[in-house]
C-alpha cells in the first residue's frame, strides 16, 4: 500500500500557484520584436526609445540609410538578406539593437544573393555604432556620437554634430558638413571631405586624401601612398601635420600663411613650396629640410616624407586641377 504525504503535495501545490504570476510577468515582459523572420522578409517595425541612448546597427551585405526625426521611437522599414537567418530588433538596457544575422556558411559577398535593404528613422540625440562588410551605409542629421565599421562598403556621413569615427577598408568615404571631431582609419578606400570640423584625424595605407574645411584647430592627416590635398584657414594657434611615406602631401593656402613651419624628407623626397623658395641642399642622406616662420608664428605645421612629395601649395592650383 502507498501512503502519499499530503503535506508535501500541498506544499508543491501551493508554491507552484505562487510561481504562477512571476512566470506570466516573465513571459509579459518578453521583447516583442525577437521574433523569427523569413529571409527576403518585408519589415515594418518600430521601438520606443524612453530610457534609450543609443542604437547599434549590424548588417552584412547590402545597404543602410539612417535618417533622423522629432519623434522619440525608432522605425525600420525595407527588406532583409535573403540569405538571413535571423532578425534581431530588440531593447537591451540603454541600447536597441538592430542586427541581420548571417550565419558563417553564407557567403558576404555582395553578388550572392540580395543583401538587406533598410531605411531606420531614429531620435536625433541618439549615439549610433554601425557594423558591416558588403553594406553601402548612409547617415544625415545626427546629434549623437557616430562610431562607422566598415570592410568594403560606402560610407556616406552628412550633417553630424557629435564625434564621428570611421574604419573603412575598401569603400568610398565620403563626409559633407561634419562639425564634431572626426577620426577616420582607411586601407585602400578614398576619403572625400567638406566639413566644418576643426578637429580632424586620418589614418591611411593606400587611399587618396581630400579634406575641405573651414577652420583648423589641429589637423593631423596621415597616409603611406597616395595623394593627400588639405585646405582651410588656418587658425591663429592651429597645428597641421601632414606625413606619408611615399605619396604626395599638401597644404592648400588661400590667404597668407602664419605660422612656424618645419618641412623634412628623407631619401629622394621632395619639397614644394609656393610660401617660401626651397633650394635643394645636398646631403650624404639625400634629404631635404625646410624650417622658417610667416608672422607672428603662432600656429604650426609640420610636414614630414621618406620619398615622397610635401609641401605649401595656393589653393588656385587646386581650383584649377578642378576644372580639367
């Protein structure tokens, strides 16, 4: 004969009807947009962005375009890879996170399959970070900070005022009315700038350089090859430096310069200088040094090559390049 202990039975009774509401408020407070999508899948979804700070945008192949608003939610619209196996549009603490997930037996190259193709709207005060391979990317009209990881898509930025940083291998980057600071790293992709920043950092291993800006504060522009172009006023404690290995580096003048300036090569480098006439002195190193001061001196720019070409050029001469 079995004996059943009632007051066990009772007790597991009790606490599983105690268990009962925790478990319903757990299911309840699910996100409601983790759910399964079909790949090539049309969306249309949209969060509210109380307590949020920032997103995070993840995307393989195909392309993004941010655009921001006055309303305080943030909304996806278009179609996803048609070879995802996962959507992902979900608050995490201070965070949305929007991610098109590929798994790693799916190609990320741009020709095998179609790639998403999203258009999000989003809170102008928001902090953005993006991540991609084969993904064009676009963003106007951000307040927030812009962090831009990028391997062989276009980056195309306009109209930030917070930080912008931007690593890009391949793509085109191209950059229109950026105040905040900018920080930007390239391998092999282009950067074509026009911003009103002041405060401006390039890193690059074989890219052309164009930077167009209205005043400069501290500029520090960087490459190994390739043709590096700077222009804007020069502020009166501002400090440019401009280096490469072995491409070819200038500073594009308009008014009359003041500052202290130091030009150096080293072997078979090259300096040219509409400021101030360079005559090539011989040395056992075959290196050439320029140092001298226009005005009064405050500012500085320095500019340094291995075997490359350095220098001060007028900005007609850029204008005219233009024109051809």
């Amino acid at each position: 004969m079995m004996f059943f202990n009632t007051n066990i039975f009772s007790y597991r009774k009790k606490r599983a009807f105690n268990l009962l509401p925790w478990t319903l408020s757990l299911l309840l407070s699910l996100p409601i947009f983790t759910i399964s999508v079909f790949a090539g899948e049309k969306i249309n979804q949209s969060l509210t962005t109380d307590k949020i700070s920032k997103i995070k945008i993840c995307n393989d192949r195909g392309s993004i375009k941010v655009h921001t608003w006055d309303k305080l939610e943030v909304l996806v619209k278009g179609q996803i890879d048609d070879l995802a196996d996962n959507f992902i549009f979900d608050k995490k603490g201070e965070l949305i996170l929007l991610e098109v997930e590929l798994t790693a037996k799916h190609a990320h190259g741009k020709n095998n399959g179609k790639g998403s193709k999203l258009e999000i709207w989003l809170p102008k005060n928001l902090d953005l970070q993006f991540n991609g391979i084969a993904t064009d990317f676009s963003i106007t009209g951000l307040q927030g900070n812009v962090n831009i990881n990028s391997v062989s898509g276009a980056v195309n930025a306009k109209s930030i005022s917070g930080k912008l940083h931007v690593k890009n291998i391949s793509g085109k980057t191209v950059l229109n009315d950026i105040s905040g600071k900018i920080d930007i790293s390239l391998v092999s992709g282009n950067l074509d700038a026009n911003v009103v920043s002041s405060d401006i950092k390039v890193k690059t291993i074989s890219s052309d350089i164009s930077v167009i800006t209205n005043q400069i504060e501290n500029v520090s522009l960087f490459s190994i090859s390739g043709t590096t172009k700077l222009s804007g006023k020069l502020d009166e404690d501002g400090i440019i430096k401009l280096e490469n290995i072995s491409g070819e580096s200038f500073f594009y003048f308009s008014d009359s310069i003041d500052a202290k300036i130091a030009i150096e090569t080293g072997p078979d480098g090259t300096i040219i200088n509409r400021v101030k006439s360079f005559e090539r002195k011989e040395s056992h190193l075959n290196s050439q040094q320029q140092h001298f001061v226009e005005g009064a001196g405050n500012a500085s720019i320095t500019m340094n090559t291995v075997s490359g070409k350095v220098g001060l050029k007028n900005i007609k001469e850029l204008n005219k390049r233009k024109k051809r």
